[in-house]
C-alpha cells in the first residue's frame, strides 16, 4: 500500500496511530499497528499511520501511512551531549519533544480528519509525552480529534519534570473539555503509573491476537516437545538463562525428546558473548535463529511450538506487557513465565503454564522436566485458556473501549484505589522512631489493596544551606533558568514532583515516597519564634509543626495535586490538617486525621503554648471525616473537646519481632558488633529522643544506683552513648542488634512518668518474649492480658526490690514470658490495622501485592555480619538452628555472605546452598563456584564436579552481563544519558 493520500476530503472518521519507532518488522511495533489498524478499518475508520521517516517500504505497502518522524521514542538529540550533564537529561527532553511536536504537526497537515476521529498513541516515552500535552492543550474544546495516550512502561521513563509538567497540562485541558484519555495495557502499570497524574488510566485490550493464530499446523504425535524463545536476544529476556538451562538439561543427559528453537538475533555484547560460547557446544536438538523474522515466519514458528519459553527478569518486567506471552497464550499454547510479574497474573487467569522464580536457570530447567511430566494437562488447560484470552485481547475489543469507555463491569476500571499519606516528620524510611514504625505498617497493609504515595517532611537537618552553597546555587541559575523555559510553557506551577524527591531505590512496588523541603522563610520564622519564647525549653516546637507549612504557598499548591490524585488522603498527626481539609472538601475527597499523642501535653511549660497547641490540635482533628487515635485517654480527651474519633492502638510486626536465633546471644553482640554488655543478668530500657523518654532514662540511673549487683542498659537516642558503673548507655543501634538484645535482656523496664497515645515499645518487648516492669503509663492504650507478662508499679522506691525478686525467679520470668507472646499477637499490624480496610472502601480480599514479607530478615543481616567478620563458626550455628529450610533463608541474604558461606561448611552444604542461591536468582562468584568444582573432583564425585563446571561457564556469560549492568548504572548516577543508551542498544 503507498503513503496515504489525502487530497480528497472524506466524512469517514480518521483512526490515527503514532509510533515513532515503527521503522521495519523488528519487535511487535508493527504486529501491533497492524492490528489496531485492520479493527478501527472493521470499525467504519479509515486508519491513518504516522510512522518514522526511515520506515521501510515493506511496512509502508502494509499501511497507509505517513513518514514524518524523525526520531524513534528512544533517540537522543544531537546537541545533548554537548549540554553539562546536570542539565542534559532535561535538555534533550525538551529538544525532542519540541522536534516531535514539529513532526507530529506536519504529518496532520496531511491528514484530512472530520470530526469524531481519534488519536492513538501506544508508544509514548518522556520525549513525546510533553508534545502530545502541548497539542491537547493548543485544541478546542470541541476538536476534530479524541486523543487516547497509551503509557506501557515503567513509572520512572515519566516521572521527571517535564513530564510532570505535561501531566499537568493534560490534566488542565481534560477539566476544561478537551477530549484527552490516558491508558495502559497492564493493570499493575496503570495503578503504578497512577502515582503521576489525577486523570484515571484506563486498562485497554492488547489487539495483537487474532488472525493466523487461530489454526494450528497439525504434528505427528511422537513428535519431540517444541521449545520455542521468540524476539531478539537480550539479557532482560532472560536469554542466558535459558542457555544455561539447556547447558544444565544436557548434562544431565535429559535433551533427547525436546528440540528448541531459539531467536538469537539482535543480540547485546555480552548477550552475543554467551552466544558464541555456547555455539561450539550446541546440543544438536537446539536451533539458533540467527536473523530477524518475518512476520509469516514469526507466526509459523510461534503456532509450531508447544512451549513458549518468556523467563523474562521481574525488575524489568513487574507490571509491563510482553506481547510474546500473550500471543502464546492467544495460540493455546504452554507457557513458562517468571512469576511475580504481570506474566504469572494472566497465566493465572486464562493459561495453561508454570511460573517460575526469577533469573533462575535451575528453575527453568525444574519446569521443563515438570512439563514433559505433565503435558497432556498442562497443554488441555492452555487451549482452554486461549477462547477467554483472545475474548478480552483482540482489535475488536480495544477499537470498541476506545469508541465507548472502560466497561467497568469487565474490570477494565482502574485496578486499585489511590491513598494519600500526609507524614510530618523526615524518617519515613528509617523505621526507628514509634510514628515512623506506625506508618511503615500502615503503609505496607494498605499496598496490598492499593497504590500509597506517601508525602513526607524534607526538612534540612544538618544541610542547611550555607554561604558556599549559595554561590554555587547562584552559579547554576542560568542554567536552572534555561530548564524550566524549556520545560515550563503554560505550567505556572510547580509539578507534584518539583520538590526534593527521594531517590528512586528507596521506591517499592504500589508505593512511593517524596520529601518537600522547607522554604528558607520557614528557618527564618522558626527563629523567631524562638527568640519570643525563650524559656520553654523548645515546647515551642509542637505550636510551630502547626504554623510551620502554613508559610509554605508551594506546599499547598503540592498538597492540592496530591490531594486531586487520591481517593482517600490520610493525615498522619493534625499539624497539616488545616491546610489539608480545606482541599480534600473543594475536591469531594475522604479525609481521616490520626493523632498519635495528645500533643498539647507536651507543652505543659507554657499555659499560653498548651491552649494554642490544644486548640490548633482539635481544629485539626475536627477537619477530617473520621478523626483515629492510639488509645482510649486520647479518645477521651478529644471526645471532651467535640472530637469523636475511632481508636487504632499502635501495631507491632509481630512475626518479625518473634525470631529467634541460636548462638548466644551475648557472644553475638561481643564478637559480631563489639558490644560488651554488663555481667550477669540486666534490665533493658529502649526509647527515642523524646522528652518523656529522657526524663525515664534519669530515672533509671536512680533505680541503677540502688541496683548494684543488676546491670541496666539504654537503647536510642534518648540518651547519649556513656557507660558508668552497671548503667550503659549504647545509643541507636540496628534493628537486629535491638531484636538480639531483647533475647538477652532478663527484664525489659519501662519507667515512664508522662505520656500520651499508646507506647510500641512496650508491646514491641512482649513481642519478643519479655516480662515487662513499668508505670501505669508504660501500659497506657493497652490491653496485655493475661496480666501474668507484666508488672505494674508508679511507686519507683519498690522497683528494686521488685527488680530482685523477678530476676531471681526464673520460673515467673518464663511463664510470663510465654504469655506476653502470646498477648503480642493481638497487636499484630495486620489485625490492628483491618479497620482502616474498611474506612478507605477497599477490597477484603487482598489484591496482587508485590511487598512480599521477608522471612528470617533479622537473621539475614547477623549472618551477613558473620560472613563479612570472618565468623563463620556464629555463621554456621546461626544456619543450623536459625532456619528450617535453606532456600528459604537464601533470598535477599547478600551474594557476599553466601560466598563466603560456600567456602566455609562442608561440601553437602555448600551444594545446598549454591542450589539455594540458584533457585532464588543470586549466583556464587566465579571464584567460589571454581573451588567447589576442585572440592567435588578431590572429593571423588567428578559427574558432580562436571555438573558445576557447567554452571561455572553459564556464570563466566553472566558476569559480563553485570559488567555492562555495573557501567549502565554508573552512567545513569553521573547522568551521563547518552552512555546508557548505549548500552541500552548495544
């Protein structure tokens, strides 16, 4: 077909479809053009292509189309190499959107669309993105075109200024009529992606399914089982994983009966390296495909197959689409997918097949042998499947969601509800202060049924800027200056992601954090205020959280996006209630308020401060449509003030907090983190730097000094690291070591004589098997039945005797100790915190989460201390009684401590853990794995010497895929973008 011609003018409608990168038949660019093109013609549209300028005259006999794009969606412009790195990123964005704008113009001038055409683009990366924004925005409101975007790919390709800037407009013009709509064809895409923008993102069909697939190629019933890896060979697509799963099948002389057919073309360095080492040992049952396929032979070779091999890596591929996979499960055919991924989500629902664990050649090679075991089933089960696959995914049904909207009842809505967490404080992430632990939980059950986009303090600590840092932020504002005129035309504000955001690792699946800074303003108030109120000893501080970010006009304009964004919104303490209520009842949003202390309380110094705080306190509360607090007094005080609220007392982890380890554990703080730890048995006292806190670490000392045969020991920041007599104080300490001294303290003692809302460290001792000795406060907002586990006492002149007589029964301390397990429980995140299920309209049953909870955690990180000491005696008694299953404990321990452990138990060990390591993706380093094939071969067993030595060669590929992996992300740290295109491509 030659390039459309559009002289003559037509009422037809115009179904227009924008690829940048559609050039030739590589990749499913064209399979999928081709699709969308053949329904909106079925629908009564004249299809319209708007493809790359180099496309190939073969595509263009199959289309009608226009080549007008200079650039694919990945291309860089020229002069971006030569921009300082700083800027080169934001650069080139704007440069190739702007080009792409220029383009995309043209190419209408020759379309003749009437109205009710649309506008597709299912190819959109952050440099079209800003150019499709700015033409939705330049349209009437009663347009020629319907623009439909459709967004596949990870959250991070679009989470940038500009980008944000583009949501923005697109935002803007949807609210003032434009027809524009946003879309994904992943479920989990759309609700990561959610976190981006306020507009709903619609899940479309994928059209690439019907036509040749429908028949199948009859085969001779003796005929080997077919295993087919379809598209070009990259490392991503776990290609060298299945080369080392076919180098592992043939050693164990398991290849006869099976044939593969493997596209190798296309291939990375690295990718080609493992290529040609594995050539020369080519089992003669495994074919290369060593060029590009033609659309024809990419059909004949995906219908011949029986098994469609896509072990395509999780990080990569979590929420995105492969269209391999779905034209394997529209051919009725087996597919063996990684699990955990949006992959394993459809296998589940229509196919037949087996999921895998990630980049794991072993498991691969676990679930060929289950499928020549059970073929007959599994292949029943995959043409079952296939009638419910392509009856969601085909032309006709994205062509019709585009004409008529999501059919709700279908579940094509978006996937999962959106919740806003407003947390005052800058340590979400460390999880050591009581508040920071208490959202943590909340967060990690709330992603299990919805995306949390979690707004935190930004606060500059130490940072402030000096005189320094302030010439050199005057030294980059011209170019500061240049990216936002770039960047910014017909944005007037800052963008929900503007603010100091943190860095990307730190961001889960369903999850994400960012930090606003303070404006320099807000230094200069708080000064102040100081100097007016000199005698409260910072009490001033809880009246400031109030009035801090009410100075703040672009925390407000942020909070609003976030606010537009979400369903629900959740306030974590009142301080930013009152900017907050205001938006969440302009924009018809549910808002639940939550005070973890009476906060009034705190400035008790002050009458003038208590009545301000307490006043400001309760307006906050009151903002909300359900007010939550940590316990029964708190309840009560607000509920005299004209607050009704619900109580939701402050949850533990318990699983996490009941672990227990074998070594003593003395000896682990002595030899794993040279801690020495008093003589004898001692009482332990955890607390942060709060003034409650201090006041009961003062009065320790005076319980200490008439305890002189009892050690004591204080944990965190509520005092300074000191050792005096039987007192120690050892500062904040890492979570395994607090878990380690929870084992060995004989009593915990909690002598608080203030407080409000309820305490965790109480229950978080319980939880950890350990009486507690404390002040009625110490238990405020509890309920620890039996009362066998604790000991109540105000009068602290009792306290040593008390303390005497539980350390010298053991049996009291044990029974006690059993039933504060078991009174823990009951405070357990995921009990306490079911309410919120409720209140938020979410689902019981849990959606699909990926925040998978870690098993033996606190382990993991004592053995990755041992491993990297060089103990690997604790090492070894830590795995034999810290853990029943090996493969279990493996995931997420650090590749170096597993090496070492490889090196330091017996052989039989050794193997299980190199299987172990395998089967959870990590591998042993090349060295390490070398010495077990000299241990096997010493050892007299040479098949299984052999059989490692196999490994040693797929890993000696391997490695120099992580070497390309270690330079791509040096490049991306030293945003040297066009380096890791380069790697990207090469």
């Amino acid at each position: 077909m030659n390039e459309a011609n559009e002289s003559s003018s037509s009422k037809q409608p115009v179904f227009l479809i924008i690829d940048p990168s559609l050039k030739d038949f590589v990749g499913h660019h064209f399979s999928y053009v081709e699709a969308v093109a053949r329904g909106a013609t079925e629908a009564g549209y004249r299809a319209v292509t708007l493809a790359n300028r180099d496309a190939t005259d073969a595509i263009a006999d199959r289309l009608a189309m226009q080549r007008c794009l200079r650039r694919d969606m990945w291309s860089s412009h020229p002069m971006a190499s030569h921009v300082p790195a700083r800027f080169r990123t934001a650069f080139d964005t704007a440069m190739t959107n702007r080009e792409f704008l220029i383009d995309l113009r043209a190419g209408l001038s020759r379309v003749a669309a009437p109205a009710g055409s649309v506008m597709f683009a299912p190819m959109i990366f952050r440099n079209q993105l800003n150019a499709f924004a700015d033409f939705v925005a330049s349209q009437e409101a009663d347009a020629t075109w319907e623009v439909v975007l459709l967004l596949r790919y990870q959250p991070a390709w679009y989470d940038n200024a500009l980008s944000a800037r583009a949501f923005r407009k697109l935002e803007h013009a949807a609210a003032t009529g434009r027809r524009v709509r946003l879309a994904s064809d992943s479920a989990r895409l759309a609700a990561e992606l959610g976190a981006l923008t306020t507009l709903p993102i619609e899940v479309l069909p994928i059209p690439h399914t019907v036509g040749e697939h429908e028949t199948r190629p009859s085969r001779p019933s003796d005929a080997p089982l077919r295993l087919v890896s379809l598209g070009n060979a990259r490392d991503e697509k776990g290609f060298c994983d299945i080369l080392s799963a076919i180098r592992l099948l043939d050693a164990a002389g398991e290849m006869d009966g099976m044939e593969f057919r493997l596209q190798a073309h296309d291939a990375a360095p690295d990718v080609q390296a493992a290529i040609d080492g594995f050539v020369p040992v080519c089992p003669p049952q495994v074919t290369l495909l060593r060029s590009a396929l033609s659309p024809e032979d990419y059909t004949r070779t995906l219908l011949d197959a029986d098994v469609v091999l896509v072990p395509y890596w999780r990080g990569i591929y979590r929420a995105r689409t492969p269209g391999v996979c779905l034209e394997s499960m529209a051919a009725g055919k087996i597919v063996v997918a990684t699990s955990g991924t949006w992959m394993s989500e459809e296998l589940s629902q229509y196919g037949g097949g087996v999921l895998i664990d990630d980049h794991s050649p072993v498991a691969i090679v676990e679930a060929i042998r289950r499928i020549r075991r059970d073929h007959a089933l599994l292949a029943t089960k995959a043409e079952a499947g296939r009638r419910c696959v392509i009856a969601r995914h085909n032309p006709a049904s994205l062509i019709a969601q585009i004409q008529n909207g999501p059919d709700h009842a279908g579940g094509s809505e978006r996937a999962a509800r959106r919740v806003a967490v407003f947390y005052p404080w800058g340590n979400f992430l460390e999880r050591q202060s009581g508040a920071s632990l208490r959202c943590n939980l909340l967060v990690e059950k709330l992603a299990e049924r919805a995306v949390v986009r979690v707004v935190q303090d930004g606060s500059w600590g130490s940072q402030r800027p000096g005189l320094s840092q302030l010439c050199r932020m005057a030294a980059a504002m011209p170019f500061v200056m240049l990216r936002r005129l770039l960047g910014s035309a017909g944005a007037s504000r800052p963008g929900p992601h503007s603010h100091a955001q943190l860095p990307s690792p730190l961001r889960r699946p369903r999850v994400s954090v960012e930090a606003v800074r303070p404006r320099m303003r807000q230094h200069l108030a708080r000064r102040l205020l100081r100097l007016v109120t000199p005698r409260t000893g910072g009490q001033e501080s809880m009246l400031w959280f109030f009035i801090d970010r009410r100075l703040d006009p672009y925390f407000k304009a942020h909070a609003a996006d976030v606010v537009r964004w979400a369903d629900v919104v959740i306030v974590e303490y009142p301080f930013w209630a009152s900017i907050i209520a205001p938006i969440c009842r302009a924009e018809g949003k549910c808002l639940i308020v939550s005070s973890h202390d009476v906060l009034s309380q705190q400035a008790s110094g002050s009458q003038i401060l208590d009545r301000l705080t307490a006043r400001l306190e309760v307006e906050g509360m009151r903002g909300g449509d359900v007010a939550v607090t940590v316990s029964d007094s708190d309840r009560a005080w607000y509920a005299a003030r004209g607050v009704p609220s619900i109580v939701v007392p402050n949850p533990i982890d318990h699983d996490r907090l009941s672990e227990s380890f074998g070594p003593d554990p003395r000896t682990l703080l002595r030899d794993l983190y040279a801690l020495e730890l008093p003589p004898g048995p001692f009482c332990l006292f955890v607390g942060s730097r709060y003034q409650p806190n201090t006041v009961a670490v003062e009065r320790l000392r005076g319980i200490a000094n008439d305890c002189p045969d009892t050690g004591f020991v204080v944990v965190g920041d509520c005092a300074p690291v000191s050792r005096h007599g039987n007192f120690t104080a050892l500062g904040r300490v890492d979570e395994a070591v607090l878990a380690v001294l929870y084992q060995a303290a004989a009593l915990v003692v909690i002598p608080l004589a203030t407080g409000t809302g309820s305490s965790i460290k109480t229950v978080e001792a319980m939880s950890a098997g350990r009486m507690v000795l404390g002040t009625a406060v110490a238990f405020r907002g509890l309920d620890p039945s039996p009362v066998s586990c604790i000991v109540q006492e105000d009068d602290l002149a009792r306290w040593p005797a008390l303390i005497a007589g539980l350390l010298a029964d053991p049996e009291r301390r044990l029974s006690g100790e059993k039933a504060a397990r078991q009174a823990a429980r009951h405070y357990d995140y995921r009990r306490i915190f079911e309410p919120y299920v409720a209140l938020l309209g979410l689902q019981h049953t849990p959606a699909q989460s990926d925040i998978r909870r870690e098993r033996h955690s606190m382990l993991r990180e004592l053995l990755a201390v041992a491993f990297r000491r060089g103990r690997h005696d604790i090492a070894a008694t830590l795995l034999e009684n810290g853990v029943e299953s090996v493969a279990d404990l493996v995931e997420g321990l650090a590749p170096v401590a597993l090496n070492a452990a490889l090196d330091a138990v017996p052989l039989g060990q050794a193997l299980t853990l190199a299987d172990a390591l395998f089967a959870a993706g990590d591998q042993p380093d090349e060295s390490t794995l070398a010495r077990l094939v000299l241990r096997a071969h010493e050892s007299g067993q040479r098949d299984l010497a052999e059989a490692l030595l196999v490994r040693l060669e797929a890993l000696a590929s391997e490695s120099r895929e992580q070497a390309r992996r270690s330079a791509l992300e040096a490049a991306l740290q030293h945003r040297n973008y066009d380096t890791a295109r380069e790697l990207l491509r090469a």
